[in-house]
C-alpha cells in the first residue's frame, strides 16, 4: 500500500495528502511547506519502508547485527582462536 502513496506522503512530517503532489514532478507538503521533487519524495519512503527509516539506514558492517561482526576485528579473533 506503502507504494501508491509514496510520492503522496511527506518525508518530513508524514503527513499523506494527495494535494500536496502539484504535478508529476512537484511535490510540496500542504502541512509543514516541505517542498522536493515527487519522484525524490517517492523514493525517500520507499527506502524508510525497506530499512526502517532512511535516517537509520547505515552501511553493511557499522553496528547492526551479524553485518556488525563481518569486518576485520572478527576476522583476527576467528584465525586467532585457531592459530592456538
């Protein structure tokens, strides 16, 4: 659903309003004046609705989860431990 109103919805405020899209390529927000390109604006939600958040996505490796252990510090404590 996320999708049919991805370039609806500000990435600022998040409020969803069909007026705030002025044309195919104008988006500017009727609540809080936020004002971007539709299709950036669209792409901006998609990728929160992916990664939780656009302004929580970090890179492969820096500090979530298993991606986190993957860098070189892990890889030293994996070939100590059979180094002896």
């Amino acid at each position: 659903m996320l999708l049919r109103i991805s370039s609806q919805t500000c990435p600022v405020c998040k409020r969803v309003d069909a007026a705030s899209r002025k044309s195919q390529a104008e988006f500017v927000c009727t609540a809080c004046s936020h004002a971007e390109h539709a299709d950036v604006v669209g792409a901006k939600n998609t990728l929160a609705a992916g990664h939780g958040g656009h302004r929580t996505w970090s890179p492969p490796g820096v500090g979530r989860g298993r991606e986190a252990s993957t860098g070189p510090s892990a890889f030293r404590r994996a070939t100590a431990s059979v180094d002896g």
